[in-house]
C-alpha cells in the first residue's frame, strides 16, 4: 500500500418516495464519497452519510474529519492496511461516520491491490449469496398492503415497516394491512428508531403482537436501557437494539442490562466493516444474534455492508440491504437481488465503483484532493 491521493466529494441522493420515521421524514440523503488513490493507480472507495438521531457527527464535521485524514494518509505513507488504520483512528476519535468510510476505503483499496473480495480481506467468504430485506415506504394501510405484495412477487421474504412516526392505531392499520397481503409465511420488522415513550411502546407492543413481528427495532430511546429490558421482559414480540447499539460500548451496555434479544449492526455507524464485524462476533459468544443492515447508504456503502454480513454468516435473518431501490439515482449500478437473495460482486474489493457520470450529475459541491506526488 502506498497511497498518494485523496479526494472527498460531497453529494445528494433523492429518494423516490419520502421516507417518514420517528426522526422525521427523510427526502434526500446526503454524504460525502471518498476515494483514494495508490501509486500504482488502484483505488478504494468508502462513504459517510450521517441521519440525525443515531448519536453520529453532523455531516461537515464528518467531512472535516475526512480532510484532516486524507492529509495525514498522504503526508505520512503508511506502507501496510494496520498503520493506515491507526491513522484513520488517530483522526476521527469522535466522527464514526468518516471512520467508517476510511476503514472502508483503506479495505476496499487493499483488497483491490491483492486481488480478492473485500471477504477474504476480512476472515474468509462465509457465504457466495445473502438473503436481504425489503423496507417499505408506503404511508397508508392500503399502500403499505400494495408495496408488501409488491416485494414478495419480486421474491422478498422479509419485509420491514418503519412505526412511531404517526398513532398506535395507524401504526395497527399498517401493519394489519400488510399482513393481511402477504399471509403469515413473510416475515415482518418493524422499527421504531426510538420514537415511543415506555408506556406507549409496551401498548404498541401489545397490539402489534397478532400481526406477529419477527422483532420490533428500538421501542423507546437509545439511552433508556432501563426501559428497554422492563419492555423486553414483557414484551410478545422480540426486541432489537439498533440506535442503543450506535458504539461498540454502548452495543456492550445493552447486552449487560439484558435490555435486547438481538443486535442490529450498521458498519456505517459503529466505524466499519472491520468495527462491525467484532461487535456482532462478540454479541454472538454471549448467546446475541445480529442482523446487519445498511443505512440507506448509497450503493457502495451497501456493497460494504453486505461483505459483512457475508463474512459474518451463521444467522438465518435476512439482512437489511434492500434499500437501494428507494434512490431515484446512485452513485454506481449495484446487484439487484434476486428472488430475496443479493450476490456478492465477482470482482476484487467492494466489487462496485462508482461511476464518474453519476457522480458528477449528483455531486453537491467541489471535490478536494490532498495529494504528495
């Protein structure tokens, strides 16, 4: 490795339809792309894309981050993956964001120079294919019924609901509404993102109960652990941590107050792919499943995420990767799934790239570069 440029290009996402949560309603996703670049002309790519509510830096401070580190990589050449690595840690000790897409990049990078999928660079391709997701977008019962018989004629045998946002009873019409469309045989998540207080989430919980979710993601606020082991307690529908699990340690403090049945592991908040892949390895010696999903990353955060959770293996839970048909433009062409199923990219490294094209229509201001040669 011997990296002798960087370049960070901010950029704007829209998505086809408006994507209402407990955090309010997301329209556009915004983030910043970071390349960089090998003396020999090989490149890694990694993103940030900060949302409000998971405890993550703004995005100009993720920016900012990126810059700081992007200098420092040039100016002191680290020859191998593990000195790059602690430069990148070394410059964003408070931006988990930019970590993540340093750690992704500086993978991706390495994995491209010796020939192999970023899998094998991360303990060996535990699975060639990933069962993954569908979350819907719909608002109304009737939508919401039409979008779940939508995604399972296109193969998905899971789908995701996003609840808190409106009523308890509205919430009930939704769900009921896409259970009713798509039977008992399809899994259904929900997630709240932290949106109910304690005694509003343990009736939401109850009532949603007979539409039988497979688990209900973060009923009340991430840093309400004591609710959220009384609500897991008494709870009929499993619960996920998924804001509580932002960090490493915070992931750690809701396995000790047994305030979770199972972990959701995002490499684009907990710093990585690398990051990610230890918590949920940790969570897994403790008797915690994990379920990895995306964060409505554009198609080369998703393809980082779904080498996790091809590397991580043994669990039977779909992940959650099948948001990228939500954007009505991305930066690069990603693999469609098929039947529910996602297939890892044959080609070394992350396997996408994003396309110049697209990156210049959907940039949302100029590309710095910081470069020694």
């Amino acid at each position: 490795m011997d990296i002798c440029s960087a370049t960070t290009t901010p950029f704007r996402l829209p998505l086809r339809l408006p994507l209402a949560t407990a955090h309010g309603v997301t329209r556009i996703r915004q983030g910043a792309l970071l390349c960089l670049r090998d003396r020999g002309g090989a490149k890694g790519y990694g993103e940030t894309m900060p949302l409000p509510g998971f405890g993550l830096e703004s995005l100009r401070a993720a920016q900012t981050a990126l810059m700081w580190a992007a200098q420092a990589l040039c100016q002191e050449a680290p020859q191998c993956l593990s000195e790059a690595l602690v430069i990148a840690a070394r410059c964003t000790p408070h931006t988990p964001g930019a970590r993540a897409a340093l750690e992704t990049a500086l993978h991706d990078l390495e994995a491209r120079l010796r020939g192999v999928r970023l899998t094998t660079l991360l303990g060996g391709p535990r699975r060639n294919q990933v069962e993954v997701g569908a979350l819907l977008a719909a608002k109304t019962p009737r939508e919401v019924g039409e979008a779940a018989k939508q995604a399972v004629r296109q193969g998905f045998r899971t789908l995701k609901i996003k609840v808190a946002a409106t009523s308890v009873d509205r919430d009930l019409a939704r769900v009921s509404g896409a259970r009713d469309a798509v039977g008992g045989d399809v899994a259904l998540r929900l997630d709240a993102n932290g949106g109910w207080d304690e005694a509003t989430a343990h009736e939401a919980l109850s009532r949603l109960a007979a539409a039988a979710p497979e688990y209900v993601e973060q009923p009340v606020a991430a840093a309400d652990l004591d609710a959220m082991a009384r609500l897991r307690a008494s709870s009929p529908i499993p619960i996920a941590a998924d804001e509580a699990a932002a960090t490493p340690a915070s992931a750690r403090a809701v396995i000790a107050h047994r305030a979770a049945d199972l972990l959701i592991v995002k490499p684009a908040v907990l710093g990585g792919p690398r990051r990610a892949l230890t918590l949920a390895r940790e969570a897994r010696q403790v008797g915690i499943d994990s379920v990895v999903t995306g964060f409505l990353d554009s198609a080369i955060g998703d393809a980082a995420a779904l080498h996790v959770a091809a590397t991580l293996g043994g669990s039977a839970r779909a992940a959650g990767l099948g948001t990228q048909a939500l954007f009505l433009a991305d930066l690069a062409s990603g693999v469609a799934p098929t039947s529910g199923m996602r297939a890892l990219p044959g080609a070394p490294g992350l396997g996408s790239v994003p396309d110049p094209a697209r990156l210049a229509r959907l940039a949302s201001g100029q590309a710095r570069r910081f470069a020694r040669c």
